[in-house]
C-alpha cells in the first residue's frame, strides 16, 4: 500500500495527465479540422485513442479516490 506521499504525488501524476491530455485533444481537434483526404481518418483514430486515454485516466483516478 501507498504511504501519504506516494498517494498525493501519485494524484498530482494523475491530474497533470489529465490535463496534458486535455491540450493534446485539443490539438487533435485542430489537426482534424487541418487534415484533408486519406490522412483525415488516421487523425479521427488517433483522436478516439486520446479519448480513450482520458477515459481510462478517470477510472484510474476513480479508482485511487474510492481505496483511499
């Protein structure tokens, strides 16, 4: 089990990815909105990748917030 510095540097890791993956999608976005012809699908998926990511992020931090 985590002491109570791991944990908070452990939720301090998990909200800055939060939010780097925030601008990240955001940039996504961007890049859709730029990309034409063949090259736009790669860049849908790679944007329902990061999707995923944050979806994936928030049940780890559900998760840290429900054993603590």
């Amino acid at each position: 089990m985590l002491d109570g510095t791991n944990e908070g540097e452990r939720r301090e890791t998990i909200d800055e990815l939060s939010d780097l993956l925030i601008v990240v999608q955001e940039m996504g976005r961007r890049l859709v909105d730029e990309t034409r012809g063949d090259a736009c699908a790669g860049v849908r998926e790679f944007n329902e990748q990061l999707h995923q990511a944050r979806v994936k992020l928030q049940k780890i931090r559900d998760d840290a917030v429900k054993s603590a």
